[in-house]
C-alpha cells in the first residue's frame, strides 16, 4: 500500500471517557498466536466487556495470525484472522469507544513462518528475523501496510521481545562480529522509519532487548541494573518503550525497573501487567491481582501514562480468557483507585453477576500454598504418562483428596447460565486428575510386588480413567469452540487423545503380563527419577510443582523423555 492510500486516522484518538481512570492509554493486550485465535462473535463480547469496565484501548497480539497480501504461507492453516474480519471488528469497536492497536512481531517470535521454504532465507536463527537484508523489511512493510489498512489506531506495537540470539546465525555469517546492540539500534531504526511512512505516530518497542543490552544485564528482572551505553539516540523517533513484567510481588521491584525503562526513554512509556492465562487449563487469578495492584501502583506514582493488561494463551492456547475476569476487573478497579477488597468484590458481582470468590474457585487447581509461585498440576497430571510418569516422584500424597474436594467445589457452578462451561471444563478436569495422579504409582508398586490380581484391577481403572478424559475432551471442546476459530485445536486433539490412546495402551500392557502373554513390562521396571531441579526459587517449600520447575512448564517437557515435536 503506498502512502497516499493510507486511510484517514480518527482525530479522537485515545478515547477519553469519564471512568475515573488517571491513564492516556489503558488497555488489554490479548494472545491470537498460540492456536487460539478469537472468533469474532467472542471476540466482540470481549471488547463489550473491556469498554463497560474502562479500558479504552484492544491490542491483538499477532505473530503471523493475520491475512497478508501477497504471503499465502503468512499464518497458514493456523486461523488466521481475515483483513475483512480485522476491519469488521476495528469497527466494532470504534462503537464501543475503544480503540484496536495492531500488533505484530517485526524481530523474534515468527517460528511459525520459519517451517516453510518461503521464508528460510530472512531467518536470522532460532525464531529470529535477518536484520539488515532487504527482503526481511519488504515482509515487515507488508505487515505494517496491513495494519495501517485496518485500524484506525495510529498506534502499533512492533514488540521485538526476547531475541536473545539476534545476530548471531546467518546475520554473523554474512557480517561478522557486531554488537547487538548496534544491530537492535539500526533495525528499530528501519522498522520505525517505514511505521512512520504508514503513519503510525507511536510505535510500541518491547523494552527487554534494550534493557538488557544497554545494562549489560543476563536477567530482565534484575532491579539494581544500571545503564552501561549511550542510549541518547537508541530509541528511535516516534518510538516509545514497552516495560512488561508479569512476576514481581513488590512495587519496589517496579518502581526500580520503572525508572530504568525511563532512563533509556521515558516520554511516552508503556507498563505491561499480565492475568495470568498461560501454560494451564485454568487461570492465575489470584496470583496475577497481586502483582497487578503493586505494578499499577507503581506506575501511577512513576508518571507512567500507558497500560496493557496482557492475556497470554503460551503452549496451546488451552486457558480460556473468560476465565481470566476477575483478574481484568481487578486491574480496572484499582486504575479506577478502588482498593479495597470489599468493595471490589462486591462491584465484581454486579457486573457479572457471580460473586468474586466463587468465580476464584476455578484458580484452586492452581494455587500453592505460599502463593508466591502459580503451579499447574492438573495440566501435569493429564499428560503424566502411566508407565514412564515423569512427574510421579512431584506429586504429594494429598494430591487425591485435593482433586476430590476440587470436584465438589466446582460442581454448582456448572450450572451458572453464563459461566457455567468454564467451571464445567475445570470440573471434568479434576474429575480425571483425582482418579490420574497417583495410577503410575500404584501400578508400580503392584509390579514390584509381583500381585497380578491388583495389575487385573488396575488396568480396568486405565479405562475408567480414559472414559473421564473422554468426558473432559469434550467440555473443553466446548469452551474452545465458544471462544475461538477451530484452528489450532487440532493440537488438543493430538494431545489429549494422546492420552486417550495411551491409557488404553497400558491398560492392555497389564492384560497381556496378567494373562502371561509376556512376561515383563520395561517401562515398570525403570528406577523413577526427580525431576525437579534445586534451582527453581523455593524448591522444597511448596506442594507443587511451578511454572518456573524444568520438565514441567511444556507438554512436550512433560508428555515423555523421548522426543516429542521438533528436533531428532
């Protein structure tokens, strides 16, 4: 699209409406490129939830999940959304007074394009773009026209997060050493040069990159940083940094890593918070509004004037985002300066009309005692395999009962009109865990002791067990399908019939060695081994595993040993 075509940009532009909320920009950010792209309808009652709440602005986060002229491999088979859906939708906002910035990725973070031929010869390495070569910015244009064509916004966050390798694969080879953050400066140059010939006026920059570099820091957290470089000239013009941390319990933390990011550049600076949808069937609430009421606090006394409250869907897209609602009111209600709990609760409850710690029933599967981690064990356990189970040795002896009372909890409100399918997902989950957890276990001790009759028993539990997942598969089919395009389930298809076969499998393993058609199942006879490293922040203090533990964050760390997906 050539400049002249360029469509006329609203004058109005942040929305500004009377909630009470101090910020120019406060908005949700949420995840269209882990398999679970929005479909519209859901989507709109997304941003008809967001507006009556006061957030005023939508960023959909898109690495390659959007129609590209002319790149028939950009996003394909993975649902991406449609130029005719993006500007459908951009309008339907506009209605609601929020305003949709595009978001893409123009650096790291495009794996998904690098599997097809097309695009081999602008990947730098690992999911990283080739700087400095002409056909990576003929891409990048193309993205960034595409943006201009369907959004209003004149805002567009280009991210550029987390290209730890940048420069360091075809980049090295074809130019040798440089310092990356010599590289990072001229390709946001680049980048911003042609943003600003689409007439984008703010371009958001994720900030780890030049945080890191600049400080000379290994670690983006690391709040006693000090910038070691030039960084007058780093921040291009028109661009503005992103800070994004969705971890710390301390508005010190923020409040020191706020002044960094300022330190690099301040004008225009953005603060990303996140609710925690990632790496689980079920949310972090409770976690996140911890983290939420400190980081908001301390960008509010920090001059911060931008906000994103960030939905991420990492490792399948498998939480739904609903289920992330009282984290989104949280945050509105304290930018709204309402900080007390009572209060807040109960203004949850007239707006959806649920109360606020039944609705936090749904975090129980995620909760740890201390909560200053989020684990995961339902997700754990369903991919735990029976006869290998990796995570065996992880799970206290409580982890029956725990489920148990889950099961119990969770079971009225199924039958929420509204929210009922969220709960009812979670709920045939525990079911399966409760009756999973401690099968492997079992099994092997009555291997060990050589008690056939108890293996007869045990493999007729496998295809109970299997009878529930079945159960579980199709709840979740239905939440999927309530929120998302059909794409991308394919993936908990794979997995979760995975388990299905799997169960089955072993169930049949136990026959055969009942029935002495062999005499030996190898797998039962493997030492088990601890698999959960001493490096993790509170090994040994809490009952769970977290999501910062080795071997437990990904299905593929989880689901086996042997290699799983990409690699040999």
């Amino acid at each position: 699209m050539a400049m002249k075509e360029r469509k006329t940009v609203m004058s109005n532009l942040p929305f500004k409406r009377e909630t009470g909320i101090p910020f120019k920009r406060f908005g949700v950010r949420t995840d269209c490129s882990r398999n679970a792209v929005w479909n519209v309808p859901a989507l709109k009652k997304w941003i008809d939830i967001i507006s009556r709440l006061g957030y005023n602005t939508l960023t959909l986060y898109c690495e390659d999940t959007y129609e590209l002229e002319g790149e028939p491999y950009f996003g394909y088979g993975r649902g991406r959304f449609t130029k005719a859906e993006l500007k459908e939708l951009n309008a339907y906002a506009r209605e609601r007074q929020v305003e949709m910035i595009p978001g893409t990725n123009t650096l790291a973070h495009l794996g998904s394009i690098f599997r097809w031929a097309h695009y081999a010869e602008i990947n730098d390495n690992a999911d990283i773009l080739l700087c400095e070569d002409e056909r990576t910015y003929a891409l990048i244009e193309k993205m960034i026209a595409t943006a201009a064509e369907c959004f209003d916004s004149r805002v567009i966050d280009i991210n550029m997060d987390e290209a730890d390798m940048l420069g360091r694969g075809k980049y090295y080879a074809k130019h040798g050493p440089d310092k990356r953050i010599e590289i990072l400066k001229r390709h946001m140059n680049r980048v911003c040069e042609i943003a600003r010939k689409y007439g984008f006026e703010m371009i958001m920059i994720s900030g780890d990159m030049s945080f890191r570099l600049a400080t000379h820091s290994d670690s983006y957290s690391n709040t006693k940083a000090v910038v070691q470089e030039d960084v007058s000239d780093l921040i291009p013009e028109g661009a503005v940094l992103k800070y994004w941390d969705y971890y710390k319990r301390s508005k010190e933390d923020y409040t020191a890593l706020t002044k960094v990011h300022q330190q690099i550049k301040a004008e225009g600076l953005w603060y990303q918070c996140g609710v925690w949808t990632w790496h689980a069937f079920s949310p972090e609430n409770n976690y996140s509004t911890g983290a939420i009421r400190n980081s908001l606090q301390a960008a509010m006394e920090n001059g911060v004037e931008n906000i994103n409250v960030c939905f991420f869907g990492d490792d399948g897209g498998e939480c739904a985002r609903f289920a992330g609602l009282p984290g989104l009111f949280y945050a509105s209600q304290i930018a709204k300066g309402i900080d007390d709990e009572a209060t807040i609760k109960a203004n949850f409850e007239k707006e959806f009309g649920i109360p606020y710690d039944q609705f936090l029933l749904i975090d129980l599967t995620q909760r740890n005692e201390t909560e200053e981690y989020c684990v995961h064990p339902t997700r754990y356990i369903l991919y735990n395999d029976p006869f290998i189970g990796l995570m065996d040795m992880t799970l206290p002896e409580s982890t029956r009962a725990d489920h148990e009372e889950l099961v119990k909890l969770l079971a009225p409100l199924c039958k929420n009109k509204e929210w009922g399918y969220l709960f009812q997902t979670m709920h045939d989950l525990c079911a399966v865990t409760a009756e999973k957890c401690d099968i492997g276990t079992r099994i092997r001790a009555a291997y060990e002791a050589g008690d056939k009759a108890r293996l007869g028993e045990l493999a007729g539990e496998l295809r109970r067990i299997r009878d529930l997942v079945e159960k579980f598969y199709y709840s979740f089919r239905n939440q999927w399908m309530r929120e998302n395009k059909p794409h991308g389930f394919d993936v908990s298809d794979v997995r979760i019939g995975g388990v299905m076969t799997r169960l089955n499998h072993c169930a049949q393993r136990l026959d055969e060695f009942v029935a002495g058609k062999v005499d030996r199942i190898e797998e039962l006879e493997e030492t088990l081994l601890d698999v959960r490293t001493p490096l993790s922040p509170d090994y040994g203090k809490r009952k769970y595993l977290n999501y910062w533990d080795r071997n437990s964050r990904y299905y593929t760390e989880i689901v086996s040993a042997n290699w799983v997906g990409k690699g040999f």
